[in-house]
C-alpha cells in the first residue's frame, strides 16, 4: 500500500470562551489527536457594567434609567397640579376669599412644588444642587419669610386688588416649594445621605410654622382680611369664617404634608445600607 501524506483538520472551536482547538493528525491507517489551547479573548463588556462615575452607564445608571417614569409621571402630576390652580381654581373663583387663596397656596407649596421636585431631584434643573451653602434649614427659613410676609394684611390687600401683584405671590411661593423641597430631595449622589438628613429637619420646622400660622388665623377673635362676605364655590362665607377655613386648610395641610416628608426622609436614612469597611486595613 502506498502511504497517503499526512492529513491535518483544523476543528472549529467548541465555543468562544474554551479557547480549544483540534488538531487531527492521520497517518496510513491510524490516527492521532491533540488539542492546543491559546488565550482566550476577554469576553465582552456590556455597556451596562461601566462605573457611571466615569462617564458611561452602569448598574446606578440602570437604576436610574428604571426610575425615570416614576419620576417623568410625578413632575406631570406637578405641572397637571400648577396648571389647575393657576388656569381654572384662581382665575375662575371669588379672589376676595381667603380661603380659596389658601387652598391655591398650599396646592403649589405642598403639592406641585414637592410632585416637581421629585421629577428634577439630581438632574441638570436642580438648581440647588450646585449649591452648597443652601442648606435645607436655610430654605426653610426662606420659605417661612415668602409665606408669612405674603399673609400680611397689607400684602394681601395688594395682592387681591392688583392682578400683577397676584401672580408675583404665586410664583414666590412656587419658587419658595421649590427651593425648600429639591434642598431636602435633590443634590448630587455624592452628598445626598447628608442632605436628606437635614433635610428631616427643614421639613419639620417647615411644619411647625405653617402650622403656627395656620393656627393663628384660624383661632384670631376678628378678621384680618376684609370685612364683606365672599363665596367660596358658591357659598357664601363671612369673613371671620372664611378666614378660619383658610386657617385650618393651611393648619391640616402644613401638618400632614411636611410632617410626612420629614418623618419619610427620616426613615429612608435610618434605612440606608451602611458602607461596607474595606476589608484590606
């Protein structure tokens, strides 16, 4: 028999991460196999497993990206809010009566301004996040000087009497909500364990003095604000009862709205995983 020449096969490789190849070898009648290994490629890197701090997208991204409808759906609930009261509540309804005014109030301070600050918390639109010195104790403080120089008689006059006066209120007490919520909600991921935790704080004394006022308009012997009836959505009020209506709209509002964002942050930071130690010191 004539010897037929040596024969070499190249196998494909059994998959990308085995780096195997096969080599067969045939001579005459018999056969022989061997495998040579080579160093396998690095196996792919997802997009989503680059550090975002870098950059690029990563686990955080991807929870950040899981959570943009929550958020996208409470600045529509915030705008959807701000846009009922400015557009059909005050235009459409007696602006003599303080209670209507207090309703819009506290619906821009305690409910657009807290859905819209959920909605821009740590993006590029959160104005404060840049800066530090305004603390979330301080934005309260401000909130405080926005709401109570409003209600004063003589500003609130003025506020009822001239309709740019009227809308210059309303947009201080929208950027007061603002400020004092994305203080306490936003900043940047660095630093937000410590914001959030001053951010109890604010809310809390943001609490005790809407509070306080509202009591004190709800419990005053006269009214000071006007003296004629007003309606309020078609009933009729005197002015003493339709400022203590106010006073307790602001009174249950101011307490349950504040006192629940302060106990929130409260349990959320209680709750937060500790930093692990590193294990090498």
């Amino acid at each position: 028999m004539r010897d037929e020449g040596r024969k070499v096969v190249r196998q494909p490789p059994l998959s990308p991460l085995a780096g195997e190849m096969s080599l067969e070898a045939a001579e005459g009648g018999g056969s022989a196999h061997s495998t040579v290994g080579f160093v396998a490629p690095p196996p792919s890197v997802s997009s989503a497993d680059i550090s975002p701090a870098r950059g690029e997208k990563g686990d955080r991204g991807s929870a950040e990206l899981s959570h943009r409808p929550s958020r996208l759906a409470a600045l529509i609930m915030g705008s959807t809010v701000l846009l009922a009261l400015w557009a059909i509540l005050l235009p459409f309804s007696d602006r003599s009566s303080f209670s209507i005014h207090m309703i819009a109030h506290m619906g821009v301070v305690a409910g657009a301004a807290p859905l819209i600050a959920i909605g821009l918390a740590g993006t590029r639109f959160d104005f404060t996040a840049r800066q530090i010195w305004l603390s979330p104790l301080l934005a309260s403080v401000i909130e405080l000087f926005a709401i109570w120089g409003w209600h004063i008689p003589a500003m609130r006059a003025l506020s009822e009497s001239s309709l740019p006066f009227a809308f210059l209120e309303q947009v201080v007490f929208l950027i007061a909500g603002l400020t004092l919520w994305l203080s306490c909600l936003g900043g940047w991921q660095a630093g937000r364990e410590e914001r959030r935790l001053a951010g109890t704080f604010g809310l809390l004394f943001t609490s005790m003095h809407m509070t306080l006022l509202g009591a004190l308009l709800a419990l005053s012997p006269r009214p000071l604000y006007g003296e004629g009836e007003v309606s309020c959505f078609g009933v009729t009020l005197s002015a003493a009862a339709d400022q203590q209506a106010g006073g307790v709209v602001m009174l249950l509002v101011g307490a349950v709205v504040y006192l629940a964002g302060g106990v929130t942050l409260l349990a959320r930071t209680l709750n937060a995983p500790q930093p692990m130690e590193d294990s090498s010191r």
